[in-house]
C-alpha cells in the first residue's frame, strides 16, 4: 500500500506527539480541541458593559429587590 503525502504527515505527527512528555501532551490537547467559537458569558457581559447599550437603565428606579420572586 503506497502511502499518500499526507498520511505521511499524520505518521509524523503521531510520533511527535507520541513523543510528548504528558504535560506537553496535555498543552496540545487544549489547544488543538480549543473552540474559538464559543461565546462565554463573561464575553457577552463585558460586550454589553463596554457597548453602552443598556446605560438608559441607569436612570430608571430600582423597583426590584433580591427578595421580589421566587427563586430559579
């Protein structure tokens, strides 16, 4: 069986990684599986704080307290 270009480079790979001490094999890992795509929740809070989007409700009252509600 002739071996193509890249399963060439997938042997190669295998090796390097292989040959990786379980800390670098660990950092690896994190970044290869790391999904950039993925929006957190502190993004989407420091989105809204540095967007000014919700500085209206600084003037309105506060006419809802912790012990309004049930809770979730």
């Amino acid at each position: 069986m002739k071996l193509t270009m890249n399963q060439k480079l997938i042997d190669s790979l295998i090796t390097i990684v292989q040959s990786l001490s379980d800390e670098e094999r660990q950092i690896f890992e994190q970044k290869l599986f790391f999904d950039d795509s993925l929006v957190t929740t502190q993004d989407i809070m420091n989105l809204a704080q540095k967007s000014h989007s919700f500085d209206f409700l600084k003037d309105e009252p506060d006419i809802y307290t912790l012990e309004d509600g049930e809770p979730i």
